[in-house]
C-alpha cells in the first residue's frame, strides 16, 4: 500500500503544472508536458521519428532490437542535454543547432527514399540510421535555460515519453501496411511525403541563416 502511495505521489508530481517554471512552448504548462509537446513542435524532429518508423516497420527482418537500440540512443542525447555534456569541438558550439537540424534532415530523407524505394538494406546500416536518429533528437531536444534542474529532468522525461509513444505508430503502420501490394503504396505515399516535407523544412532553413 505504501509503494503504491508513494509512486502515485512521484507521479503526480511528474505531471502536476508548475506556473513558475513553465518556460517552454506553452506557458502554464508544466515542464512535463512542454517536453511531451516538444517533439511534436518541432519540424525536424518530427519528420524523423516518422520516417524512421516507417522505415523499421518496412524492413522485412525483426526489428525489435533495433527499436530499443534508437531508444537507448535517444536516452543518451537526453541525458548528455541533461548533464550539458557535449560531444562536439568548442569550434562547433555556435552552429550545433544548425549542424543538428540539418542532420535530422538528412536522415529522415535516407530512411524515406529506403521506403519509397522498397530496398531490404543491411542490418547494420539500419542500425546506424537509427542510433544517428535517436542520438539527435535527443541532442537536439534542449530544455529551456530558465528551468531549474529538476524541471529541465522533467521536461526532458517528458520528451523521452513522447518521442516513444510517436515511434511506436509508423513502425505498426509500415509492418502492417506491407503485406498487401495496395497498402504498401500507401507506406511509400507517406514516406513521400515526408521526403517533400524535409526538403521543405530545408529550404526554410537555409532561407531563414540568408
């Protein structure tokens, strides 16, 4: 009964508001729930996790490892923004956004021409989109300077969460959608999409650093 108390309370206080340490996308919102929203507000990030996912679910071997793999990496950015720990040179500091972006770009654009070209490619080179993917999310997933520590934990909990519960529905749509030949267009469709959508956010980006 005890442990149940106590864990209902450390839950509560996960997604309880703060007012005065709501500073990130909405304000009145607790960091948990800012961090839930992050990924979703983000262009580059959300391009990516869908892609990727539309990619894992497309292979045709298991990719249950390889989910817990982009997972593992995912965490490791988080945890890396949540110590301020960085794995880039000083020289590259000013232009981590930049560098990071285009990264995620790059990447949602392999992983989708893979699925709009139906290519089985080697386990290994799955492997190291996925960890490239994960890492830079979480890398790129930055909490507010305004938080006080515990809250930037929070926020960052709350990223992890959501980037989670968003990978899981492309991979059970590209696995259940490439049994049948009608329905794999359909895979290939979106994952279209998705490339046009990161060449987008591209040109954006490059318009906006003119």
């Amino acid at each position: 009964m005890k442990k149940t108390i106590t864990f209902s309370t450390i839950l509560y206080l996960c997604l309880a508001s703060n007012s005065v340490f709501a500073h990130g996308l909405f304000k009145g919102l607790g960091s948990f729930y800012n961090g839930l929203l992050h990924p979703v507000f983000v262009p580059e990030q959300i391009i990516t996790i869908i892609a990727l996912g539309l990619f894992l679910g497309q292979q045709a071997y298991q990719g249950h490892k390889l989910f817990f793999t982009f997972i593992f990496s995912l965490l490791l950015g988080l945890i890396f923004n949540g110590f301020n720990i960085s794995i880039f040179s000083a020289n590259t500091e000013k232009n981590l956004p930049i560098i990071i972006s285009n990264a995620l770009i790059i990447i949602s654009l392999i992983a989708s021409f893979i699925v709009i070209l139906k290519i089985n490619i080697p386990r290994i080179i799955a492997l190291s989109l996925l960890i490239a993917g994960g890492l830079f999310i979480g890398l790129d997933s930055t909490p507010p300077n305004a938080l006080i520590i515990r809250e930037q934990w929070l926020f960052l909990f709350g990223v992890g969460v959501a980037v989670y519960m968003l990978f899981l529905y492309p991979i059970t749509f590209g696995e259940y959608f490439k049994k049948v030949f009608w329905k794999e267009m359909v895979v290939r469709i979106l994952a279209s999409w998705i490339a046009a959508s990161s060449l987008m956010v591209w040109a954006i980006s490059f318009r906006m650093l003119n």
